[in-house]
C-alpha cells in the first residue's frame, strides 16, 4: 500500500493518505501514555515508598529498560509484524503498569525490592509505537516529499503530547492519588496499541524476514549505516537533557520560581514545533546529511549564545531560538535512518535513532548535574553547546565525504527499500 506521488505535498495530503488520520490518531493516543506514565510512577512511588533516592532508583530502572531494550523490542516488530509483537508488548507492558497500580496504591508499604522489579519489568516491555508508526508513514507516503512532511508531523504531535502529559497528570493528582496516572497511561496504550495494529495500514505489513528471504538479502548489522544520524541524535538528545537542568540551576541563581522555568522550557517546547512544522513545509534542495550537520550545529551555536543571556527572558528567546532546529534534526536523522536501513529493519533504525536522542538526554542531564557544582551557568551553556557542535563535525565528516548525502553503501539500500516500500 502507497500513496500516489503529489506535486506540492502538504500536511493535507499527508492526512489524506488512506487509513492515514485513523492510523496517527490510534498511535497518538498509545504514545500519550508516554508523556504521562513516567510523572505518574515518579509521584506514585513517591509517595508509595516516602523517599526521594528509592523513587529516583526505580525511575532510573524504568527509564533504562526502557531506552536501552528500544532496538530489541523493534527487532521483534520487523522480524514479526507489528500485530504479532505489539500485541503481546502492549499486554504486558499494561499488565505490569496495573500490576505497579496495586503496589503503590497505600503510602508507606511498598518495598523497594519490589517495585524496581515491576517498574523494571514495564520499561522492558514498552511497546515501541513512534518508531512502528515512522515505519508505518515510510510505507505508506510512498513520495519521499510526502514522507518528510509525515515525520514533521509525527515530530510535531511527539513533541505536543510530551507537553500536554504531565499536564494531565497535575489535573489528575489535584483530586486522586498519583497511582490513577499509572491507570489512566495504561488504559492509553492498549486502546492506542488496539487500534493501531487493526487499522488496514498496519495489518497488511508483513513481518519482514519473509521479504527479505525471498529476496536473498543478508541481516547486516543495523546500527553500521546509521551511524551518523545516530550521533546526531545523540547530540540534540544531549543538548536537550543538560538546558532542562541549567535552566533550572540558571533560574534558581536568579531568586525565580519554578513556573519561571516552565515558560522557559515552554519557550523551547514551542520553538521545536514551529521549526518542526516549517521544515515539513519546505521542499528540500539541500541533501539530507548537509541539512543534518548544519541543524544539529545550529542547534549547539544557540545554546552557546544562551549562555549570554543576561536575564530569564533573554534565556527564553535563546531557547526558543534553539528549538527551531530540535525538531528539525531529529526528524532529519529519522529520515536519513530510514532510508539507510535494509526493507526488514526500519522499526530498528528508528528505534537507534530514538534511543540515542534518550540516552543523550539521560547523559546530558548526568552531565550538567556535575557542572554545575562547578561551573558558571554560563560556562554550563558553553560546554553543552560546544559539545553539540562535536556532534555536528562528526556529521559533517561523513556529509563532505559523501557529497553531502549518504554513503554509497547506504545510499544502495536508500534504493532497495524505496523500491519496497512503494510495492
């Protein structure tokens, strides 16, 4: 199934894909448990155990599991089908999450043991629904115009329901406990995952080993050709991880409040979905690994210019500045994995790039904890950018090499799986 190429692809043509809305609309609702299942177990567990270091341990497990098994789970949906794995994924990752509901429920009677094994055991078995769906829109925009256009969408709404999450999570803890957050993420991802896997665009997606075979095609190590893009994420993953904490250390240096550091982090927030709309709304002349470079380095220019900011409004312009290119990036490195990756591993493809975006964020805010301790904010900002910029001449290493585009053996496989992707 593909759609037919269009002239002047828009964001309408992108949802007037066939089962297109009815397909973004079910993994919507599933990945919105994203944004609002890890506040909930935070204040749940909280609360469940009286302890700040028993909460950040089972979030650190919840967090890990989660991130670092993303590329196996993935390798299960492109060797099976998206219904035969999701299914049992979404199953178990509820059951769990259910499970954690009954621990957490009373104050002051969950062990610690325990609720890092069923907190452990969710982060394991997260069904990855972004990068099932990102494989999804490669399949079914079949114009590689029109695929840009899906992924700035898709990165759009991601970034959108990160936003709103917790937000529904403060309107559900004002009058329940946090425990009903845990309820609320769980019944999201198995009425999103239900309807995702029986829209007609997913049930028809072979599991990938059966295509691969008929054709004679090897099972080559995933990561090997994208590794650019991968170190792209990472670095906006990175950038992204350490601001949240500097904003906080900046805004707390300055005698400002909490809500001061949510319009800042707002600010950025807004500025990624601006840019992220407007780069599906261009029609690219530029090759994508030249456009990977220069975003990912404008993105670290801008956090080296917040570190000047002399006061919390400048701060906030600088991040909205920054944010323009977040979306962008991120976006740009999901296309370049997709078209990189073999036709039986683009779930995994998606998932590295998703998972380096993570655990850049996760060594980002590791990373400003220490440097603030002994930095200026302002050196803080310095190092992050500069470090950002790294990522972004390693980038451009392989951009110059390959003429600014992809590598000729990824560029091969650009080849074969737009072929299949269109069949």
């Amino acid at each position: 199934m593909s759609s037919t190429s269009v002239a002047r692809p828009s964001y309408a043509a992108v949802l007037r894909i066939p089962y297109a809305r009815r397909t973004f609309a079910a993994a919507l609702l599933g990945r919105l448990s994203y944004g609002i299942v890890p506040l909930a177990v935070m204040l749940a567990v909280t609360r469940a155990s009286g302890s700040y270091a028993v909460a950040g341990t089972v979030m650190a497990l919840f967090s890990g599991t989660s991130v670092f098994l993303s590329p196996a789970r993935a390798a299960l949906i492109d060797r099976h089908g998206p219904r035969r794995a999701l299914v049992p994924m979404a199953a178990a990752y509820t059951a769990s999450l259910g499970l954690l509901t009954v621990v957490v429920w009373r104050p002051g009677t969950a062990s610690p043991l325990v609720l890092g094994a069923v907190t452990a055991a969710a982060g394991a078995c997260t069904p990855p629904l972004g990068p099932t769906m990102r494989a999804v829109w490669g399949r079914i925009a079949g114009d590689r115009a029109l695929v840009q256009r899906a992924y700035s969408l898709d990165a759009v709404a991601e970034e959108l329901l990160f936003v709103s999450g917790p937000l529904l999570v403060g309107v559900v803890v004002g009058f329940a406990p946090p425990a009903l957050g845990i309820v609320v993420g769980a019944v999201l991802i198995a009425a999103g995952t239900a309807g995702f896997v029986s829209s007609p665009a997913v049930r028809d997606v072979m599991p990938g080993d059966a295509g691969a075979k008929s054709r004679g095609e090897g099972r080559r190590p995933v990561l090997r050709g994208i590794r650019r893009p991968v170190i792209a994420a990472a670095g906006v993953g990175l950038a992204l991880g350490a601001v949240e904490l500097l904003v906080v250390a900046f805004a707390d240096g300055r005698g400002h409040g909490g809500e001061s550091v949510a319009w800042v982090l707002a600010a950025l927030s807004a500025g990624s979905a601006v840019g992220g709309l407007a780069n599906g709304a261009v029609t690219w002349r530029t090759p994508a690994g030249l456009r990977l470079m220069l975003l990912a380095g404008g993105l670290g220019l801008a956090v080296l210019g917040a570190g000047l900011a002399p006061g919390l409004g400048t701060l906030a312009a600088a991040m909205a500045v920054a944010g323009l290119f977040v979306a962008p990036a991120i976006t740009t490195a999901y296309l370049i994995a997709d078209e990189a990756a073999a036709p039986d591993a683009r779930v995994q493809a998606g998932a590295w790039v998703n998972t380096a975006v993570n655990a850049g964020g996760t060594a980002g805010t590791a990373a400003a904890g220490v440097l603030v301790g002994r930095l200026p904010t302002a050196w803080c900002f310095a190092v992050t950018g500069a470090v950002t910029l790294l990522a972004a001449v390693t980038v451009a290493r392989g951009a110059t090499r390959d003429g600014g585009a992809l590598g000729e053996e990824e560029e091969g496989e650009a080849r074969n799986g737009g072929a299949v992707r269109a069949a």
